[in-house]
C-alpha cells in the first residue's frame, strides 16, 4: 500500500530555508518586514513542497473570509492576465482564496465588484482600478479592508499601492529611438484619464523636449483598435514618421498592423519600442523591443502589503515604485 503523504509543517519549512519558524511565519502572513532575499528563500521553499499555512483556519475562526479579492482593469491584455497569474500565487502560498473580477475598463463594473467585495467581507483587495472610484474605494477602507493599488494607484491617501517607473522607462525607450538616429518619433498612448497613460506619456514628452525634437502624438484607448486609429493618424500627419513608442502591447498589435498595411519597413523604415514584454514580443518579425515590467515582484510585494496590513492597520501607508527593464530586440 502507498503511504499517506507526510504534511510539511512550519518547523520543516524552517530548517529547509535556513531561518527560524518565526521568519516563516512572517514571512507567510507579512506581520513584519523581512528582507527580499529571505522572503524569496522561504517562499521558495514553500511552493516546492506545497506547503499551506494555517491563515484560512484561523480567518474563519475568527469570522471572517479567508478569501481577497482581485480585480483587474482588463483580463484579454496579457499584461493583466500574467498579473493575475503572479497574485493568485503569492496568495495561494499563504493559504488564502481568490476572488477575481474584471472590469474590461467599464467603471459601473468595477463599482459593482467593489460592492460585492465589501458585502463579502473580503480580507482585503488588490486593484488596478479602470479609474477613481473614491467612494466605492473609501467604504472598503471604511469597513476595515485594506486595499492596495497595483501597477495603477488608489486616490484614497490610506491605500497602498505597487507602481512601476513608468516615466522613466518609456523616456529610455524614446532615447533609444534618438540615439538610433530617428528624428521624427510618434507616441501611440492611452486613454488619458488612466494614470499609467499620463505618466509613460511624460516621459515620452521629456525625452523628445530634451533632445529638442517636436513631439507627435495620437491617442488610443489601450486596445487593437485603438492603437491602429491612432498609428493611422500619425502616419497621416507625418507620412516620414520613422519611429513610434506606443503605450501597452494591445495598441502594439494595431501599430504594426497600421504600418504593414502601408508597407512600411520595420526597423528600416520605422523603430518600434512598445510597453510591456508580452511572450509573444520576441515572435515578431523582427522581434520587438519592449519594456518588460516586473509583474512577478511586483504581485508578490503587493501581496506582502496587504497581509501587513491586515496585521497592522495602523502601519503608514506605503507607495513602492519598481524599475522596469528596456528588453533591446530588432525593432529599433
């Protein structure tokens, strides 16, 4: 007969990762800081032995739902579903459930969910919200659970949130294009009442004014669609344009469509640098340089926020800002 698996306990987990039970455990319910290199080692070793805490007994002794909620502003863009992926594993290795929404960018749906997440008693929310949504925001808050804005921020000032450098990268992007020779470079952006689109969108102005060049630009909305409209529009007003940065990878497809119904080269012709490092970006033909974000860390330290938070509500709130990174592919 098979033996009944044995159940790793917190001791084993411990001694594996070479820390104390204690750092295992707050390193599994994020009751006080510990250094990355010691929280990736612990957690590390968790997932290789599947390990479970014992967070979900004891949220419903206390009455309470060991569920958090998540939702993201669009789960077809691969961005947000990698996101998703990333949270629901830093969550499930302490023991904890997910609730998932989407709200394909529609503010009655993300108010709707927000509802249901405070009826629910949800331990606490992880949101790339679609827009401010104050009042929805500030009852969860006002009912005890925390939230934290991830790659968007929350307006209510006791929210956390996990961000990443968007300026600076899409400003680096730019250079590169500059530096490459190119003198007559596009921005391809988002919607611009979305704070992810206002702040990649300065750094594209930064970049240009710096090196004294006149900014062209078109607005999308984040998707295909748009960002073929907008490329089309460029290409209107400039039919010499030679380089494009354009905002997400969505709006990249339609981009690239734009140029290749036009048969315009790329990189010959045209440099492309485009946010976000979907899997299919060094697939192209040429592959595509892009600006990769840190989703993976970027879930885990939200995460980590959110469970120190639920063990501290007085903890000061917390604003952590990440680097991206410039993935230089055949494009530019």
């Amino acid at each position: 007969m098979t033996q009944p698996k044995k159940r790793v306990r917190i001791d084993d987990i411990a001694k594996l990762a070479g820390v104390s039970p204690a750092t295992v455990s707050r390193v599994m319910t994020g009751s006080r800081p510990v250094s990355a290199p010691v929280r990736d080692r612990v957690l590390g070793v968790a997932h290789r032995f599947d390990y479970q805490p014992s967070q979900l007994a004891r949220n419903l002794r206390h009455g309470r739902a060991a569920t958090v909620g998540v939702l993201v502003s669009d789960i077809e863009n691969p961005h947000f579903a990698t996101m998703v992926r990333a949270l629901e594993d830093a969550l499930y290795l302490r023991g904890t459930r997910v609730l998932f929404c989407n709200s394909a960018e529609d503010m009655a749906k993300q108010s709707s969910y927000l509802e249901v997440m405070a009826a629910e008693r949800v331990m606490g929310v992880v949101i790339s919200p679609a827009g401010d949504d104050q009042a929805a925001v500030q009852r969860l808050l006002d009912l005890g659970i925390p939230v934290v804005g991830i790659d968007r921020p929350v307006s209510d000032p006791r929210a956390d949130s996990v961000l990443t450098d968007n300026a600076d990268a899409v400003a680096q992007g730019t250079r590169l294009l500059i530096e490459s020779g190119r003198r007559r470079i596009g921005w391809v952006g988002g919607r611009e009442d979305v704070w992810t689109a206002s702040q990649r969108r300065s750094g594209y102005d930064q970049a240009i004014s710096a090196a004294g060049l006149r900014p062209l630009t078109a607005t999308g909305d984040f998707t295909v669609g748009g960002g073929r409209r907008a490329t089309d529009a460029l290409l209107d007003e400039d039919p010499e344009l030679d380089g494009l940065v354009v905002a997400n990878n969505q709006m990249t497809i339609g981009a690239l469509q734009a140029v290749r119904r036009r048969r315009i080269l790329v990189p010959d012709q045209v440099g492309v640098v485009a946010f976000d490092d979907p899997p299919w970006a060094s697939l192209t033909d040429p592959p595509l340089t892009t600006i990769s974000q840190p989703l993976w860390e970027m879930a885990e330290a939200a995460v980590a926020l959110l469970f120190t938070r639920m063990s501290d509500p007085s903890h000061p709130p917390q604003r952590i800002v990440l680097k991206c990174a410039l993935q230089v592919r055949e494009s530019t």
